[in-house]
C-alpha cells in the first residue's frame, strides 16, 4: 500500500504516473485535501487494513523527524514521528511486519525511519518490524523502489523495531 501524505500535487500525481513504480505497492491512498484530521483519520483506516506482511510506503515530504507538507504554514500537513509510531501501534495489526518505507527528504543517518523504529521501541510495538528511508533529499520523481528489495537497495537505510 503506498500512501501520499501530503497535498503537493506534484507528488500526488507522481505516485499516478505507470513510470513511478507505485503499482509495485499494491493500492494507492491518497489521503483526502483539507483538514489534516480528515487526513489523519483516512490514514488510520489505510493502517487498519493491512495484511501482516504487506508492505506499506508513506510518501511525503520530510526531514529527520516529520513528514507532510514542505511548508510550515497553518493548514500545511505534519505528522511527527511519534504520531506515526502511535498510528501504527493503535491501527496496524499488532503482528504486522512490513515492511514500512518512509519516501521522504532526511539530513542524516538518524532519520525519520530510524527515529521512527524507536519511537515503535519504546512504546513496544511492532516488534520485528524493518522500517527504510532515505538520508538525503529525494527527487519529486524518484522512482519507488520495489517493496521485496528494501534491503537490497543502496539509497535506503532499514531499521529493524527490537526490544
């Protein structure tokens, strides 16, 4: 499942475009324009209907520790990496396993698949789960890369939720 969390429309109609990859994530949420408790609320429907081992992709933009809108306006989309980690622990499946692909510009190594591992950690939930994102700016147009080789891909950073 990949899911477009933001209201850019470029990337909204990227994740449409056949020459984006998206199809390789099986069905493609766009959550709905407006308020962001609209959106949050399609999110935690689209988190309550995965499969155990569905692969789920949050495109977005982003930084090391939120992901949404580019802007910092006050209708602009944020979610923090504990409100993602608490979405995942209340809606997911308590033995889903992934893997989680955070499609979303970071700055480092302790980006925002790695804070949300932890985040995941200390609120014990979702243990095994590998969550991958990226340490640099991504392209609006990059390629999604293919759900069963996460781990294969050299641009992605996997972090496993252990406690």
């Amino acid at each position: 499942m990949l899911v477009v969390c933001t209201r850019d429309q470029d990337l909204r109609g990227w994740a449409k475009n056949p020459e984006s990859g998206a199809d390789q994530w099986g069905d493609l949420v766009e959550l709905p324009l407006g308020k962001q408790q609209h959106a949050t609320a399609r999110l935690e429907t689209a988190l309550g209907s995965l499969k155990r081992d569905e692969a789920l992709c949050l495109s977005a933009h982003g930084s090391d520790t939120e992901i949404g809108d580019e802007g910092s306006g006050k209708t602009d989309w944020t979610w923090t990496v504990g409100d993602i980690a608490s979405l995942l622990k209340l809606n997911a499946r308590n033995d889903y396993r992934g893997p989680v692909l955070i499609s979303a510009c970071a700055e480092a190594v302790s980006n925002f698949s790695a804070h949300l591992a932890v985040a995941l950690e200390q609120e014990q939930a979702l243990n095994g789960l590998w969550v991958y994102g990226y340490n640099n700016a991504v392209p609006a147009e990059i390629s999604f890369p293919r759900p069963s080789r996460l781990d294969k891909n050299s641009e992605l950073q996997g972090t496993q939720v252990n406690y």
